[in-house]
C-alpha cells in the first residue's frame, strides 16, 4: 500500500555517513522512510522496490511482524546482559539451531556485532589455534584481489579492494594476495565458468611455495564475491583451495557474510558448491537485518584445539565484544531462522534463482552491457565506463532512485539481489526500470 508523505527536514550536515559522497547526497538526499515486504517508500510516500534485499540483509522481506513481535517481548524480559562470563538462554538456543544449518562439525559458534567483527574474529581464532598447536609462527594470512572482508584493521588487509585500502596505511603485516577469478574466458558465463579454476587456486601454492608453508595460518576468501560485482568462482576452484589447505595444514576460511543464509538456494555456499572450510562468518541476513549481529562458526577440532591448552578454569580465548550474543539480536535470529524454516525460503530462492539468471543473461543485449555473472539470487552486470570510471554506474543509482528501484552499484557493475519473497512479476519491473534508466544514460 502506498503511504501519506513523511515530512523530512532534519539537519544533514551532523551525520558523516558511510562509504558515500556525502557533500554530493547533501546536494540531492536519497531519504528511506519506510519499508514493508519488498519495497521502500521516500518521504514523498513514492514506493521503491527494494532490488537488493537492504543490502543482501533482508530476504525475508522488511517489517517482518515476527521478528517485531521477538524483539518486543525480548526487550521486555532482558535488554542486555554482559557476554563476559554470563550467558543469556537466547544465546545457547540460537547457537544450537545455526550448528544444526552450518556444515558438517563447523558447531561452534562464536557471536559477534556484525561481518567486520565476525573476519576479525576468525583471523584472531586462526593465529590462536596455530599457537596452541604449538606453531605459533604461523602468523601470515593469504587473501585474494577483489575480495571484501569488511573495514576493521584484519578484514581491510586481507581483503582486496583498492579503495578500502589505499588511505589507511600498510595493513597487517605478513598478508599477500591471490589472483582473483574474474578472467576473460569466463566472461557472460552465468553460474560457474568453465575455465581457469584449478590454475587459479594454484596461486596459492606459490605463495607456499614462496613463504613457507608453516608460516601460513589461514586462506581467507569469499566463495562468491560479493561487494566487487558477484564474482562466482570457476569450477574446481575451491575445491582445490580446499585440497592445498589439507596438504599444508593451513586453515581454509570462508567469509560467508553475503552468501550465507540461503542467498545460493543453500543455507550456505559451502554447501552450494560441495566445499566445507574450517572457519565460517556470517552476519547480514542471520536476523534479516533488522539488529546487528554477526557470528563465526568453526570447526570442533579448531575450538577443542585452543579450549585443550587452557587450565580448566582459565579463560581459553581473550577475545569478544560489548554486544557479542545480545539477547535482542538473538531473539530476531531466532524468529528469523523459523521463518526460513516455516516458508521454505531458501528452496524458493533456488527456485527463483534460473528466472533471476535469465533476466541478468538478457541484459547483454544491450550495447551497454560488457558482462553478466551470477549464481542462486546474486546477480550483476557491467558497463562500458562513460567518462570517469564509476560515473555512469553513480547516475544509474540516482535515476533509478527517481524512477522507483533501489539498486548496488560497484563502480560501473550495477549488482541486485532481490528478497526471497519477490515474485516473477516483481523481478520483471526491476529489470524493466532497469533498461528504461540504462536507456538514458
């Protein structure tokens, strides 16, 4: 339903937003007053659809009255209770029920504040393993170009986006980077491309091969990633990353952050794609956005590894966080899984998903279009640059803000991933306004 306008006229100049011009939004504000299923609505009471599920959080629709009504009845009962040496019964159930969704024995579970805290918590748990293992000189990780693992100090080093990283310094000593899988050969392929996967893990042999392999704790990659455009990676691919880990006991971490929580028709994309990694992140969609939270799921060995070291009443791992397990973030996690559970929803992703695909194949025929990738309900395209890199994707942004769809943008790659809860129909005007938009600039 549409809605009255929403007076806005709040001073913007206090609000240093994130990862946007802000003089420039200053100029033209693109103001969220509301949302409910899969759409938004701007102050005017103009209706946008919501193409990117908020961002990758909220497949299950916005204004879920589940999670509402979780959240109320949690605040209600225990607002916050300190994570260091208390527990809460929230915590220990929704602990249970996501060891019950993660792959094989990766059941154990460590809540954090988001994805950031989630990379940071499982480069610390592989430098700690490694050590009580008795090879504390493993301290290297092995990250990959195009890769995003969040912005604190470990996840913009190991990560490989350029613009995150080029004003703040060195970084984590002992990181090094692979090639990332975004080659030619596998260009407008959808799904897994045919070409290069093997060679391209072998990259990480060189690294071996160059730093020694008892000096690596960890691989760190996204299985699709996600922020640089939805780079999905070639067959055979990580299964070799896996094969090479084994041989050198180097940990295998894979930062689910997007991918997890159905967005590959599987609860996650270990799954999806046959490969279980020592270590997994999640956050975004694990409350369906509604509360920040992040979590890291890991292996039974790895945690039994460092609990083993400890004397039985020490603490075994200094690390955590003010709002790590908070009973209200616990509480829309948990009212969140039953609705994946009860709807189904990771299997209508996946039914969804080969329609979505067609629709993200079809744009290359425009003159426009230089690439289509995806896989489940990740989807992108990139463009021919006009002008300064990234113009034409920016404007893209604003016009089809004006013309009723909230899109990503990544330079000139716009980037959808609809809720789970769309309809064939509603994907049909996304890609409509798309190519109305794309026609005029």
């Amino acid at each position: 339903m549409d809605i009255a306008p929403a007076l806005f006229n709040e001073p913007l100049d206090n609000h240093w937003m994130p990862f946007t011009g802000n003089r420039q939004f200053h100029e033209a504000p693109r103001i969220i007053v509301r949302a409910e299923g899969i759409h938004y609505w701007n102050p005017q009471g103009e209706r946008l659809i919501d193409s990117i599920s908020g961002l990758y959080t909220t497949p299950a629709g916005h204004g879920r009255a589940e999670i509402r009504d979780a959240v109320t009845k949690q605040m209600a009962e225990l607002d916050y209770a300190p994570a260091f040496q208390f527990g809460t019964p929230g915590s220990f159930r929704l602990a249970t029920e996501l060891s019950a969704m993660t792959p094989e024995d990766l059941n154990r579970i460590f809540f954090t504040g988001g994805g950031s805290e989630a990379v940071e918590t499982a480069l610390k748990i592989a430098i700690n393993y490694h050590r009580a293992r008795g090879e504390g000189q493993r301290l290297r990780f092995v990250g990959r170009e195009k890769s995003y693992h969040g912005v604190n100090f470990g996840g913009w080093s190991v990560g490989g986006m350029v613009k995150n990283r080029q004003m703040f310094g060195m970084g984590l000593p002992g990181v090094s980077h692979i090639r990332h899988t975004m080659i030619p050969e596998n260009r407008f392929a959808m799904g897994q491309g045919e070409h290069g996967g093997e060679a391209l893990a072998e990259d990480l042999q060189r690294q071996i091969d160059l730093y020694g392999a008892d000096t690596i704790a960890a691989c760190i990659v996204e299985p699709i990633s996600g922020s640089v455009g939805i780079i999905v990676p070639p067959k055979g691919y990580l299964q070799r990353l896996r094969a090479i880990c084994d041989k050198h006991g180097i940990l295998l971490i894979f930062d689910e952050v997007i991918c997890g929580f159905g967005r590959t028709g599987h609860a996650f994309a270990a799954q999806a794609f046959g490969v279980t990694p020592d270590i997994m992140t999640m956050a975004k969609a694990i409350n369906n956005g509604s509360i920040p939270m992040g979590a890291v799921a890991v292996r039974e060995g790895v945690c039994q590894t460092i609990m083993d070291v400890a004397a039985p009443d020490a603490i075994e791992f200094f690390h955590g966080y003010t709002y790590s397990a908070h009973p209200v973030a616990c509480a829309a996690a948990i009212a969140t899984l039953r609705i994946y559970q009860d709807e189904d929803l990771f299997a209508r992703a996946r039914a969804l998903s080969p329609y979505f695909l067609d629709l993200i194949a079809g744009m290359r025929d425009l003159d426009i279009v230089t690439d289509t990738r995806g896989y489940g309900l990740l989807g992108a395209f990139d463009l021919a640059p006009a002008g300064t890199p990234g113009a034409r994707g920016f404007a893209i942004v604003k016009a089809c803000f004006a013309a009723g769809v909230v899109v990503r943008v990544a330079g000139d790659t716009i980037i959808l991933a609809p809720p789970f809860v769309a309809e064939q129909s509603d994907l049909d005007q996304i890609f409509g306004i798309l190519r109305r938009v794309l026609a005029t600039v």
